[in-house]
C-alpha cells in the first residue's frame, strides 16, 4: 500500500518504532528505515536547515506539502507501525505529538 508521508510524519515515524525487538520484528523496522529515512535530497529539496546556536531545525512547510514522499509500505510493515503506535497509547504527549501519531496511524490502517 503506498502512502504519501511528509518529513515531520518520516521524522515521528522514526522516533515511535520500539527500540527493542524479536528478530522478524527488527526486520520489519530496518525495512521500515531504509524507506522513510530522511536523505540529504530530502533535505535540499525543502531547504531543511540546523540553526548551529539553538539545535532549532526548519524546513520550507509548502516545499514539503506539495512534494511528500511515496512509501510502499507491505502490510508486515503497516501491522508493525499500528502496533507500535498502539504501544504509545498509555503516554502523555503534546497534542501536536498525538496528532501527527494518529495521522500516521490512519495512513497505514487497513482500508477494507
């Protein structure tokens, strides 16, 4: 299933998946890595930049909207990204936080 993910959602999805895994498992999130990570062609193309001083990271939103990158993620894939994000479920975040996460969450549930 090919779902359209911006950077904000790639850069979430990287940081939600556990760090802790049965082998199969730790495969799904390789192959899960290897297709969101953020290259530096990602970068350039939204003009992603690190303020040095304050750690502060920005990038050109519109840039971004218009050209999301196209995942085709398998339904191994997808069920390990719901139920890592189903794991969440019991933290407390920032709102934004909870709205990126369900985002994701709706982009890769079953459509049927």
């Amino acid at each position: 299933m090919k779902v359209n993910l911006h950077l904000k959602e790639r850069f979430y999805l990287l940081n939600i998946l556990p760090q802790e895994n049965a082998l199969v498992d730790f495969q799904l999130k390789k192959r899960i890595i290897d297709k969101v990570v953020v290259t530096d062609e990602d970068k350039n193309g939204v003009g992603f930049n690190v303020n040095e001083q304050t750690g502060e990271v920005t990038w050109d939103a519109k840039k971004d909207f218009e050209n999301p990158k196209e995942v085709d993620f398998s339904e191994d894939e997808r069920k390990y990204i719901r139920q890592s994000i189903e794991k969440l479920s019991d933290g407390v975040h920032p709102d934004e936080y909870w709205l990126i996460v369900q985002t994701l969450y709706d982009k890769v549930k079953d459509k049927g």
